[in-house]
C-alpha cells in the first residue's frame, strides 16, 4: 500500500528507529502478536503517543485477533466520528463500561442512545441552569473555608484532587439530583477509586469478561458497582421524598420511569452514569488546572490580575490549555461496523479504533510548544490547532456537559484563586477510565493580601452558554 511503512522500537540507542523521514501517513507498527495489547496494559499514554511523536497519521496495532488503528490526524479522527455512522462502541473496554454503568447515555447506541440524549438535553440548556451559578459559588466557597481551617493549607498542603472532588459530586447531586449526597459522597468516592485502579487491567486482559470471574480482583471490582448502585437506589428514594418531581434531571427521569418510559435498570444507569461521569472529569481537570497554574508564577499572577477586575479571560484560557495537556477523556475507543475508509487506510469491519485525544492535544504538527503550559495560545488558535482540540469529543456523541464543566470550573477556581495564591507541583498522569492525577495532589495555599470580600467569595458572574 502506497504510504505504507513498519515501525519498531529501538532496542538500544545503536539501534536506528524503523520510521522513514518524512514519515508515512500510515504505519503499521511492528511486535510480537499481544505486544500492543501488553503495552497497552503497562504503559498506554506511551504507546498512544507514539504515533504522534513520529508524525504516523494512521498507526496499526497487534491487539490479537482483531485490527486496531490509532487515529492521529484531525482529518482521520474527523472521518470516523462525524457523523459516526460506521462506528459503535464495541470494544471490550466499552463492554466493561456497560457492565459498571448499565445501559446509559454513554453506553448505548442508535434509536436507544438518541432517546437518552433526547431526555437529558433540555436540563443542560442556558434556561435550566440559572440556579447553577450560586450552587457552584456556595460548594465553592465552602470549599475555601475548609481549606483555611485546615492548618496544612500553608504547610505540606491541601489535596486539590480530594477537595476538587467533593465539590463536583455535591455540585452534580445538588444542580441535577436536587439532593445532597451526604454520607453517600464516601461510598461514591471509594468505589470509584476501585473501579477505576483496576479497569485497564482488567480491559487489556487476555483472557475478556475477567471481571465475572471469582477471582479477588474480579470480586472487589464487582463490590465497587454494586455499593454504587445502593447509593443511586438510595438518592432515588431520597429525591422522591424531597418534593415535587420537577425541575431536574433525575427528577425528570423518575417521572420517565412511573410512566413506564424507562426500565428501573435504565434508570439506575442514567443515574449512575451522570453521577460518575459529571463529577470525575470535571475534578480532574480543575485539580490539573490548579497545579499547573501553582507551578507556572507567571500565568498564576496573569489569571489573578484579569478576576481581581473581574475579566475571566484568562482562567478560561489556563482552563483551555489545562485540557489540552491533560484532558480527562484521554483516549476514544470505538470498533467499526461497516469498512471505513480513515484517508491512508481503509479500515475493515470488526476492527477497533482509538482516537487518542491526549496525544493529538500535544502533536507538534498541530501545536507549537507542544508540551508547554502556554495559556495565550487561546487567544487566536490557528485553524490547525483548532482541529486538533477535542477535549470533549467531537460528533453527534461530544460531551452533553461541555457548558457546564467549563462553568463549574470557571466558578470553582476563580473562588479559589481571588482567595488564594498556589504553590505547586504537576502530578504524574494516571491513565484509566479518564486521565487523573496519580495520588493526592498537595498544593500549599497562601491567602492574598489582595482578595476582596468575604473569604473565598468570587465576585465574577457567569452566563449560562445555550
């Protein structure tokens, strides 16, 4: 095949790589049947990135028995997403998701899938979100006043991941459940923690469906979906018995489900879905965010500078560049149900596809600096960069919560930084479900001199996007 070319990686610094310059469009890489599959298991954020590294715009694996390609260049990644017609979410990871989640918004597919969108949209709208700013700003400065009572704040630091994460789970149950999940956030947070250490290895087993069998891990895995379906029942009876069944999502959809228009399995899963999926990222990516402003002075004083007037320009921007580098939704995996042509290569039926948005968002092809934490690049991206930014998908199945992430994360860190200056270190990237930091991530707070109003109050307003 024309542009076709063979990689293998080096075995020692006197071996030359196997890439040609200027690179093929497509590449078929090298290995020991399983070898990527392997690879994938130990060390994914390298071997998504190296396609990107090398410049490969189509990159195809060994996972076994069935093909793989590694999608690398906007015009590939465009081609299978929109409109996404030939792809479905078959993978094993997808099978894994589905038996965490239930059949939910991110796990179901065609007349199923557009129903579920059908139901949840209206809630994310500009007009079903005016309450939101003051919920975020209240968890927001509540948040603060823990962080000043906690003497480590200017010592050892406080745990951004932790606190971040509170916060977006009470904001999710309070905006879209209409309850508190009290003593419930706990169970949400241990669970989650189980689930998602052992996802990939139990995704890039070789062995599928390993989490059915009695085995330790298999067992602690399938406790962990089980406590998080006993808090859903359990904010299911607590949202009935708060009031009227109106004015929000789970509201809505325990109405759907009396009227026998949802299965109880279909709501759990709705329910379980948004619980998990509409905090974690949003977490992840203001804890990122946080750090990456604690250890860049510069853009850390640029931010502060722009909210001291109340101009949010330049949080959004470190927002932005923060998912660039270091975007929740990591990777895409979808498998193909018809043959479908990627550019360099047609791509067979059956065959799985990973769009991986981490290594894409830091292609040198599309962005200068790559690597960097360059805020001010927001201001005027070029129509490559532009193609190359998918941090929340892209295609009929982008992200319901786009809007209200960045929203939630303009209030939550604004509150945050009028409050405070921020001192610290990058986490290393913990790859599974969604991209987190590995471990607690200490950041030392020092209250500003200059922070007006009452302590942790953020004086900026917010717009709700349509």
């Amino acid at each position: 095949m024309d542009g076709m070319n063979s990689l293998t990686l080096p075995a020692s610094p006197l071996v030359q790589p196997a890439y040609v310059l200027p690179p093929a469009r497509f590449v078929r890489a090298k290995g020991w049947p399983w070898t990527h599959l392997l690879r994938m298991r130990n060390d994914p954020l390298a071997l998504m990135r190296d396609g990107a590294k090398h410049g490969a715009d189509v990159v195809q694996l060994d996972f076994g028995f069935t093909p793989a390609f590694v999608l690398y260049s906007p015009d590939a990644v465009h081609r299978a997403l929109v409109p996404g017609d030939a792809v479905w979410k078959g993978t094993r990871g997808a099978k894994l998701m589905r038996r965490v989640l239930g059949p939910g918004l991110l796990t179901t597919e065609g007349v199923a899938w557009k129903a579920r969108r059908k139901r949840a949209q209206p809630r994310f709208r500009s007009e079903a979100l005016k309450s939101m700013p003051g919920i975020v700003q209240r968890h927001s400065d509540q948040l603060v006043e823990r962080w000043l009572a906690d003497p480590a704040h200017a010592g050892v630091g406080v745990d951004a991941m932790a606190g971040f994460s509170r916060l977006a789970l009470a904001v999710v149950c309070d905006v879209l459940f209409g309850v508190d999940p009290g003593e419930d956030a706990a169970v949400v947070h241990q669970a989650l923690e189980q689930v998602l250490s052992g996802f990939l290895r139990l995704m890039t087993s070789p062995i599928e469906g390993l989490d059915q069998w009695p085995l330790p891990a298999s067992r602690r895995h399938r406790a962990a979906v089980a406590a998080l379906d006993a808090v859903v029942a359990r904010l299911i009876v607590r949202r009935r018995a708060a009031g009227p069944l109106e004015g929000d999502l789970l509201a809505d959809w325990i109405v759907a489900a009396d009227a026998g228009e949802m299965s109880v399995e279909d709501l759990h899963a709705e329910v379980v879905t948004m619980l998990l999926a509409g905090h974690e990222t949003t977490a992840n990516a203001m804890t990122f965010t946080l750090a990456l402003l604690g250890s860049h002075p510069a853009e850390l004083a640029a931010v502060q500078a722009g909210l001291d007037v109340g101009d949010t320009g330049p949080l959004d921007r470190a927002f932005a560049e923060g998912l660039r580098l270091y975007p929740p939704a990591w990777v895409m995996a979808r498998a193909t149900s018809e043959p479908l042509d990627l550019g360099p290569v047609t791509a067979p039926a059956g065959a799985f596809l990973f769009i991986p948005i981490a290594a894409i968002q830091r292609d040198p092809r599309w962005w200068r600096d790559a690597d960097a934490f360059v805020p001010g690049r927001f201001l005027d991206l070029d129509p490559a960069s532009k193609a190359a930014y998918m941090p929340f998908g892209l295609g009929p199945r982008k992200c319901i919560g786009e809007h209200f992430a960045r929203a939630e994360a303009r209030i939550a860190l604004a509150t945050v930084l009028r409050q405070f200056d921020v001192q610290a270190v990058v986490p290393a990237a913990n790859p599974s479900i969604t991209l987190r930091p590995l471990g607690a991530v200490p950041v030392r707070l020092t209250p500003r001199a200059s922070a007006g109003g009452q302590p942790g109050r953020c004086a900026h307003k917010w717009a709700p996007t349509s």
